[in-house]
C-alpha cells in the first residue's frame, strides 16, 4: 500500500471511530473505565516505577481510576505535556490531586516546574486499534514520536486504553507508526503478539 493510500484510509477510520466512540453514552464510558481499573493490572509495578498516563480527550476513555489504582500501589505518575509540532511529548512527573495547566486544544497539562521522566510503562489514547498492535490516533503522530525517542534508549511498555468497540480489523500502518505491547479494554487484556 502507498504511503497516499495508507494516509486516506486512515483518515477515513480516523472519522468512523471518532463517530463511534462519541455515540457511547457517559454512564457506559464510566463504567468501562471503572472496569479497566477494578481488574488486576497485566504489568508487575514496583514501587517508583513510572507510569505516564493522560488527560482525557473528548469522548476518549478515561484512564484517571486506573492511574489512581496504580499511583496507589506505589507508582510514580506522570502526565505528557506538548512541546511542539513535530516534536515527541514531553512527560513531566504528576502527583494526584496536583493542579495542572491548560494546554493545546485545552489538554490539562502538567506544569513546566514539574520535573521531565522518562515513564517505564507509558498509557497511550486511540481512536481504533486492531490485534497486531497498530492503533489510529489525532494524527499528529505525538505519541509515535515519543514511543520512538524512549525505545531509542530504555525499555517501555506501551499499553492502549480503549473502549472494546474501538477495535478494528486491521489498522493500516507504516514503518513510523509505533506498536503497541497491550491494549486493555473493558472486556479483555490484550497482549500483542511478535
């Protein structure tokens, strides 16, 4: 497939999950993320291991209960901060409760002052996944550059936050897109095989 094609198809599925998801109704949201949350976390997390989650978007998922559950258990927080077009997230260290800035397209955002990490297991927002581990994301390609920075010198583990309906057959992807390790759903934890 052309680079052309890949971009169009993804833009198409970028419009059709973003319309599905946004159909869900609140208090079915709520409880995927609560259920998320509730069910024992696939990764070992010893205290002080660093876990970068994000402020909810729109309809996406809300991964605050599990980021709760798993600050609880001994984890270090942390939240992306944008540092420009083109450019990997910046993940600064957050602890709950903490106030936050307002950033692009009114992102909640930690504060300048909080210290830069570089989280152990990074949470990552989608529109659609599929079982490969590809996921369609806003397209600006943030995430795929800060997965790429922080697999160029430590190892991570990236995990999908997603409603099950998010799934899809198959995601179009190009070498630059970064794949994911897991993706949890409300219903299953899915590990990414090769």
């Amino acid at each position: 497939m052309s680079v052309d094609v890949i971009s169009n198809r993804k833009s198409e599925l970028r419009r059709e999950a973003a319309t599905r998801r946004d159909s869900l109704p609140a208090d079915v949201r709520k409880a995927a993320a609560e259920a998320i949350a509730a069910r024992a976390f696939p990764l070992a997390v010893a205290p002080g291991t660093i876990v970068s989650g994000f402020m909810p978007l729109k309809s996406e998922i809300n991964p605050l209960p599990l980021m709760k559950t798993l600050a609880d258990a001994g984890a270090t927080l942390a939240l992306p901060k944008i540092a420009g077009r083109g450019k990997p997230l910046v993940m600064r260290a957050w602890q709950w409760g903490a106030p936050l800035d307002t950033g692009q397209w009114g992102i909640r955002e930690p504060k300048a002052e909080y210290p830069e990490v570089d989280p152990d297991i990074l949470l990552v927002p989608l529109l659609a996944f599929d079982r490969a581990g590809h996921r369609i994301g806003y397209g600006a390609g943030y995430y795929d550059m800060t997965i790429a920075r922080l697999r160029s010198f430590k190892k991570i583990t990236t995990v999908g936050i997603a409603f099950a309906m998010q799934e899809v057959a198959a995601v179009p992807a190009t070498e630059r897109d970064a794949r994911l390790d897991l993706v949890l759903t409300e219903r299953e934890v899915i590990a990414i095989k090769g």
